[in-house]
C-alpha cells in the first residue's frame, strides 16, 4: 500500500462513531459530511453493528453482500435520530431556530403573548437574515409554529393561558423542573450526564446538571465528566467565546493575557479551523497608553492561548478596518509509482484542499501550493501519505517526524 490505510481509516471510522454519539444516523448526511461513499458507510457499520440496539439494526442481503442498516434511516429520507437509550426525537436546524427565537421572544416579553403575535414578531426579526438568503434565518408557517408551540406546552416548558375565555396566550414556565417524579429527574439526570460527555457545546448541560441536583438532592451522585468525544479546551473556551462576540458586536475592547503579558485587544473575527478543530481570534492591539487611538498590525491568535478575557471600554474610532481570514502559502511534493497513483493522491489533496494550485513536473509528480491558515494543522493528514507526500515547510517536517519517532518508541514499548 502507498497510503497508510490504517490512520485515514481509524480518522474516518473515529468521525463515523463521533456522528452516530450525537444521534445522526442520516446515511446521506454522513456520507456528505465525511466525503465519504454509501459503499464506506455500509462497512463502517457492518464493523461497528455490535455496539449498536439491535433491535434497531437491519439487515439486508443482495447476492453475496449483506447491507446493514438502521430502522428509518433511508437513502433520501430526513429522518434523524438519536440514541435509543434516553427514546428521543431529534430537533432540526430549522426547527431549532424557531424554538430559540419563541424563548427570546417570551423571555424578553412583559406580558405574555399570543400565536398570531410570536409569529409577527419572528417575521419581522428575520427579514434581514432572509434578504441575505441566510440559512440561519427561521422560517415557519403559522400552522407550524402553532404545532411546536403546543410540543413546548406539552413538555411543561411554557405556560398556556386564556384572554377572555377566548384567545390563546403564551409565556415561560417559572420552572419546569419542579414537577418532575424522582424517577423522571434520576433518567433526566443521567441523560444530560450522557450527552454533556458528547455534545458540541455542552456548558449549558452542566449548568442545567447542576440545577437539577440541587433541586432534587443529588449531590452525592455528582460523577466524574468523561470527555470521550469532545476536546477539554472546546468546552472552557464557550465563556470566552461569549464574552468576545458580545465585545464584537458591541466595538469593545478586551483585555486578556497573551504569552505571559497582559494586554488590550479590539476583536473582530473568531475564525474556526473545523479541521484542526481549533479557533482562533483576529483582532487589533492597542499601542502602549491609554488615550492611544492607534493600533498595531493585524493578530490572529490561538483561542485557547488566550487567558483572563475580560470587556473593557467602547472604541470611539470610526475607522475600524474589516478583517479577512489570514492564511500562509504551503507547497506540497506529491509523487506516485504509476500515473493513476498521483492521480489518486491528487484527488486526496483536491478533498482536503478546496483551493490549490498544480504544477506538474512529470508523469507521477507534481508540487500542489495551498493555502491555509495554521500550516500544523498538515501534520495530522499528511501522516496519511507519508513517502508519497512531502510537505515543504521546516515547521511542520519536524513536527511529523516527531510524531513519527514517538509512534515508534510507544511500538518498540
């Protein structure tokens, strides 16, 4: 083999289990999701089928093939459905956006409102975001949020009230905790347990954990977090995300310490590296006094180098430059044993890199130039391809050999 099979399986396969964690067994959203074919899915899930409910599992044979699959997952059907453990129903995206915007609604309301007046009110709050064709902008029809309102009734989150015996009106229950049986708050508990370990963004889930035992007395069942499938730094790094998108949106100054010395930033951007799966603020410094208006050039810095963020004073310039994502030219030696070989890794590199540029020396080399904006976050992928693909930049070249020789070492152990 000229690639190593096992480190892009074991990546691909570590996604695969990730997804199926949070509940997505869509198998045409996984497939696009990890740039993957039907025919990879099918056995990633033939290897993985004796971890799952089995009575969720499928089978299905065609000739000397046997297709696995799960129950309701189709191949263009929009089902999405989460683990079996805690029987709950997926919320999606769009769905979602409509029940945060009923909770800001009501939460912001003085008294509380009707269906015909949330709906209104969604309408003209997400004009702009549809007039930019967003796909973040909620959209329903009455009868639709007619029918999540009632989902949110059901589920003791809001409260249902009468106006003259007639009209429907709506607004936030006190507390819907205080309701539940103890053995509704034991599954509750141990399902927010679950899924703080697995989700995304799971600080809301400890703080809800938290409540829910000291309502019901549960403190000496307080369990350890295991992050199985989620990064520490990702977790602690919500705080600060929110206290820099509120100094973006408000054109405030934060103050932080960044390498051991403290110092004041204007933000402007927080860019993501979904493949590093790290973030990253851009933003301006300002020179040494405090009645400067100047700033130095342009900083982009590692999130989670970032310490003691706190919001600090208005800026008053009107000039605030935009900020662009910054990134750095990488050139990579790529070379094959055959023509189909190198056209094999060039399609690798095509896959990972949406922009490049080729320069073919021959029939099995060329050198690729592109552009990214952490030049380590190579080092993971091209592992992959080591002796096919050569990465020319000092950094990253002694980053992979190290790697390489703390491989062996653990081996050799």
């Amino acid at each position: 083999m000229f690639t190593s099979r096992y480190n892009r399986h074991y990546n691909q396969l570590r996604e695969f289990l990730r997804l199926l964690s949070y509940g997505c067994y869509h198998k045409t959203y996984i497939t696009k999701a990890l740039s993957i074919s039907p025919a990879a899915y099918d056995k990633y899930l033939s290897e993985i089928k004796q971890i799952l409910p089995m009575e969720r599992l499928q089978e299905e044979g065609y000739g000397h093939r046997i297709i696995h699959a799960l129950k309701g997952d189709t191949y263009y059907g929009f089902d999405n459905y989460l683990h079996q453990l805690f029987e709950s129903s997926s919320i999606q995206p769009q769905k979602l956006s409509i029940m945060l915007c009923i909770f800001q609604l009501l939460g912001k309301a003085s008294s509380p409102l009707s269906a015909p007046d949330i709906y209104k009110k969604i309408v003209n709050a997400s004009a702009p975001l549809r007039e930019k064709e967003s796909i973040y902008a909620p959209y329903a029809e009455e009868k639709t949020l007619r029918r999540i309102i009632g989902e949110l009734v059901k589920e003791g989150v809001l409260t249902e009230g009468k106006k003259d015996n007639r009209t429907k009106l709506y607004s936030l229950a006190d507390n819907p905790l205080q309701d539940l049986t103890d053995d509704e708050a034991h599954t509750l508990l141990y399902a927010l347990t679950w899924y703080c370990t697995t989700a995304n963004f799971s600080v809301p889930g400890f703080f809800l954990t938290e409540v829910l035992r000291l309502t019901y007395g549960f403190n000496e069942e307080r369990s350890a977090a295991q992050f199985k499938n989620i990064d520490l730094a990702r977790i602690l790094e919500d705080e600060s995300v929110l206290t820099i998108l509120s100094a973006i949106q408000k054109k405030e100054y934060i103050s932080c310490r960044l390498n051991g010395r403290n110092t004041t930033m204007l933000p402007l951007k927080i860019i993501t590296d979904y493949h590093r799966r790290r973030r990253y603020l851009s933003g301006l410094e300002k020179r040494a006094g405090n009645t400067s208006t100047k700033y130095k050039e342009l900083r982009t810095s590692r999130l989670d180098k970032l310490e003691n963020i706190l919001p600090g004073k208005v800026c008053r310039s009107k000039k605030i430059p935009s900020v662009t994502d910054k990134t750095v030219p990488v050139t990579l030696e790529i070379k094959g044993d055959t023509p189909t070989q190198l056209l094999f890794l060039l399609s690798s590199v095509s896959s990972r890199f949406h922009k490049l540029a080729v320069s073919v020396d021959n029939e099995i080399s060329c050198h690729c130039t592109v552009n990214v904006s952490d030049p380590l976050s190579i080092a993971p992928w091209a592992l992959s391809f080591v002796g096919n693909i050569k990465v020319l930049h000092p950094t990253v070249q002694g980053r992979i050999k190290e790697q390489i020789k703390e491989a062996l070492t653990r081996y050799e152990q």
